[in-house]
C-alpha cells in the first residue's frame, strides 16, 4: 500500500483475489505499470523543461490578482512572538505547540496573517479607498504526518480593508476567482476556528482548501484596524494535489523525492 501510494495509485481501491499468488501478481502488474509510466514523467521534465507547477500556480494566481487590483507585498519569514500574541496565539492556545521557536522571541510564521494587517495599516495611511494586498509565501507548522499536511508550505493569503461591497460578498468573490483558475469544483462551509472564531471554508472532496474571514472582528483593535474587511487564505500545494489527480499533498510542495508529483528516489 505503502509503495502504490508513492507512486500514485490509491490503495482505498481495494480489490480481491481468489489467493495470495493472484494478488501478488496482480500487485506486479500494477507497480510495472505505475513505475514505467513514473519513469516517462520524469524523462519528460529532463527533455523539455518547464517551471515547477507550484511556481507556475504562484504566478497565474499573482497575475490574477494584479488585474483586479491587489498588491502583492513580501514579508519576512521569521516574526515576533509578540506578533503571534496579538493573533492571541499564547501558550495555551492549540496552534501554539505547532510553532517552530527560533528563540524566545522568533519563530517562523504559522501564517500570513500578523504581518498582512500591519502592512495594510499601514497602507491605509496612503489612501481612502480599498486597500488589496496578497502575498504567496511559505508558512510552518509541526504538522502530524498524513497525507493533507506539510510542515513546511506555501500560503496565498489576500485581504481586502474597507472593500467597495459588502465583507462577505467581497469574500465570495475573491474565493470565487480562485477555484474558477483552478477548475476544481467546491463548496463552501462554515467552520470554528481557533483564531478567528468562525470562517468560511472551501473544501473540495472533503479536503479543506482555504479558510476565509471578516471583519470588523474581536482581533482588529490590537492592530488598529477600525473597518470592514475580508480575507481568506489557500494552501496551494493542496490545490495543486486535486488539481493534478494526486493522493498526497508531499508531490506537490518543496521536496527531494518528488518532481512535479513524480518520484525521482
């Protein structure tokens, strides 16, 4: 089961056999199969080249975003434990035991979310009207291992502060625009959270994608922040994971065994 789901195959398939001899042969069949055609993947992306599908994502989502009006800004990776505490991230809270603690006073970031509303504070000094940001970087989590979880991946996050609409609609719209990028039809839920008491989540086969939010909400005051907003957050090697039939999100992120879902060890 182990080796049919390196290589792709989905052993929640199960099929029965008269004996142990038929199984076993049917078993060889497949992983002939499965490893020649794994071989074919990755003589193909030495022969003719192409950008990481988790690069290319990044780029048609920023490219997306741009034409609607979003800024795309970068912040740093490490953040302050005082940052997190405004995100109400203490001890005692679930996600703090997932954070990666440089010292006392760093970590890398779980999210996006503590630096997106300092840099859009910020914005709203330059302007009246709607602030857009996004930013697509990698976020860490000890994550338990499975199939769905990556201890190190790569975060879309985008905001709308003071949006020309309502919150809500604003939020839609924006989810709206990235499932239609990627092809992949969804749903949408609401869920508890941890951080944000309540969000509005897309899944897709059961598999959480993105988890939104809105505001005014109980965390905008620690950050100065006193209007509406919408927000959501997608983790793109999940998307990429449906997106290219594959039953584990590890082919899809940074890795040393995979290479665009193909294994290369």
């Amino acid at each position: 089961m182990q080796k049919l789901r390196e290589y792709g195959d989905d052993p929640r398939d199960r099929s029965t056999y008269d004996d142990a001899d038929a199984r076993d042969k049917a078993f060889s069949r497949l992983m002939a199969d499965l490893v020649s055609a794994n071989k074919k993947e990755v003589s193909s992306a030495i022969a003719s080249p192409t950008r990481h599908a988790l690069t290319k994502l990044e780029a048609d989502i920023a490219t997306l975003l741009i034409s609607k009006g979003f800024v795309e800004v970068r912040t740093p990776t490490i953040v302050s434990v005082a940052s997190l505490a405004k995100m109400t991230i203490t001890e005692d809270h679930p996600l703090y035991k997932q954070v990666f603690f440089i010292d006392g006073k760093r970590c890398l970031r779980p999210m996006h979310a503590m630096n997106l509303y300092y840099v859009m504070r910020k914005l709203r000094d330059h302007t009246d009207g709607p602030v857009r940001i996004f930013e697509i970087g990698s976020c860490f989590r000890k994550e338990s291992h499975s199939g769905t979880h990556l201890e190190e991946f790569t975060m879309l996050n985008l905001v709308e502060l003071g949006p020309d609409r309502d919150a809500m609609e604003a939020l839609k719209e924006n989810i709206t625009d990235i499932m239609d990028l990627t092809g992949l039809n969804y749903a949408l839920s609401r869920e508890e959270s941890d951080v944000y008491r309540e969000t509005l989540d897309v899944e897709v086969d059961g598999v959480e994608l993105a988890s939104g939010a809105v505001g005014p909400h109980v965390l905008d005051s620690a950050h100065d922040i006193h209007e509406p907003w919408s927000g959501v957050g997608f983790g793109l090697e999940r998307l990429l994971m449906l997106m290219n039939n594959k039953g584990n999100v590890k082919k899809m992120g940074r890795s040393l065994s995979y290479l665009n879902g193909a294994k290369i060890n």
